[in-house]
C-alpha cells in the first residue's frame, strides 16, 4: 500500500507570519544593517550574502513595541535603544516559491511587519551577534540609509524602498 503524502500547500491557501522590523540609526544618521548566515553570497568577500535589518517573531499576546526591543536584543545584543517612530501600515512580503513549504517552518507564505525606526544610544561594544541559540547573522556594518534598497536584501526589496520613503526624517545625525 503505497503512502501518497498530502500536496504542497498553494501560497495563497497559506497565512502571513506577523513580525517586527527594526532600521536602527547610529548618530551619524547611517543605519545598522546584518548579513544572513543561511543566504550566503558566492564569492565570500565581505559584501557577499544577504544582508538585512533586523527583524523577528512576534510572540502570543506580545505588543508590537515589546518584540521589537526584544528581538533586537536576541539578534545584535543592543539594548541601548530608542523608538523614534513607527511605520503605519503593515508591510507585507511573500516568499519565493522555492521557500513555500520550507521557510519559517512551513506555515506560511510570507510576513507582515510592523517596522520601527529607533536610535542606538550605546557603544559599539554592546553589538552581538552571538548572544541566541540560532546566530542569524555574521556579520553586521553601519550603511547610508538611502542605500539599503541597492544593497543585496534579497526578495524584500519593496519592503526596503517603502522603509527608505518611511523614515528618511530620521537618517540625520543626532
């Protein structure tokens, strides 16, 4: 008796994955961006992969600004940080099909983000990359903001030239 497994769910069948987004600005008005350790570049030179702001889960019953914080916390190791502003809308993106059914455990077809400016206040020293179980990031380097949709950010390009209309205000130097 031949074991059929169930079809691969369609994208659309699917829910978005409701998450946070941090673009955290030093003050020089540049902005914290990290590269992806599964999305590596060819080549290895240090501009290769993907690279990315950070961003992350929210838990059950978890306010948008807590997970943001929080994440933040788990993935750099900044805590020494200040909410300058917040994105409206909920921006959403959709995974590349090769990633439906494997991405983000399977669940979903992609995720809908509630993105936050803020301002890290504290010395470069605080920055970690080490500091969860699951290291998502290598690397990590301050950019020009206005840059970040030029930059290798995958699939989630409209995602980063929505943010760069978002929170130019705040690409200034403190």
């Amino acid at each position: 008796m031949a074991h059929d497994l169930p079809p691969a769910p369609k994208p659309d069948d699917l829910p978005y994955r409701r998450n946070v987004g941090g673009v955290v600005f030093n003050a020089a008005g540049q902005a914290f961006i990290a590269r992806r350790t599964d999305m590596p570049g060819a080549g290895g030179g240090p501009d290769d992969g993907v690279w990315q702001c950070p961003q992350g889960g929210i838990d059950d019953h978890e306010e948008p600004e807590t997970a943001i914080l929080r994440e933040m916390h788990e993935e750099t190791g900044m805590s020494s940080l200040q909410i300058l502003g917040v994105c409206e809308d909920w921006l959403s993106y959709d995974l590349p099909s090769k990633l439906i059914g494997k991405a983000l455990g399977g669940r979903y077809r992609g995720q809908t983000q509630k993105w936050f400016a803020l301002r890290f206040t504290g010395p470069e020293s605080e920055i970690r990359l080490d500091l969860d179980a699951h290291i998502e990031f290598d690397a990590w380097k301050w950019v020009e903001f206005s840059s970040l949709p030029l930059l290798n950010v995958g699939f989630k390009k409209p995602v980063y030239e929505r943010l760069v209309l978002e929170f130019a205000r705040f690409a200034t130097p403190a």
